[in-house]
C-alpha cells in the first residue's frame, strides 16, 4: 500500500499595508535602516505588516524617527515639518 507523497505548503505572500509620507519641505526616507527614497516625490510606502522604524532626515536638522504600526485594512500616516 502506497501512501502519497506530502505535497510542499506553498509559501504564502507577506501581507502589506501602506503608510502615507506627509514631510515638508522634504526628507530622505529611511525604513528599518535602509534607504527608502526622498519625499517628494515619493508620497508612500508600501511595507509588511508590523512594527517599523522610519527616520526623516533633511540637510543639518535633526532627524525626525517614528515608530508605526502597518496594518493592511488602513493607512498609516507619517507627517513632519522641519524647521518648525
């Protein structure tokens, strides 16, 4: 008697959420460490769900960091102003 082979689980795609990038007059992105972009142009990120540290950099002020929490039913929203 032959019992069928286990057939490999296929892996499944991380679930996503978005957060939305409001920062004036602009600011080099970064996401966990990693380089992410400038703002603007870019306006949002599309991450994993879950804790993430973003820091807003812009020329000599002091770096903005930001702990978020992504969810994948609603935006998550990330606003500073420099010089302010």
């Amino acid at each position: 008697k032959r019992t069928p082979a286990a057939t490999p689980a296929k892996p499944t795609a991380p679930v996503m959420g978005v957060v939305q990038i409001a920062v004036s007059p602009w600011g080099e992105i970064e996401v966990d460490g990693r380089p992410a972009g400038v703002t603007p142009p870019l306006s949002k990120l599309e991450l994993t769900a879950g804790e993430h540290r973003i820091t807003v950099r812009n020329g000599d002020n002091p770096p903005f960091t930001t702990t978020v929490r992504v969810d994948a039913t609603k935006p998550v929203v990330v606003r500073h102003r420099f010089g302010s």
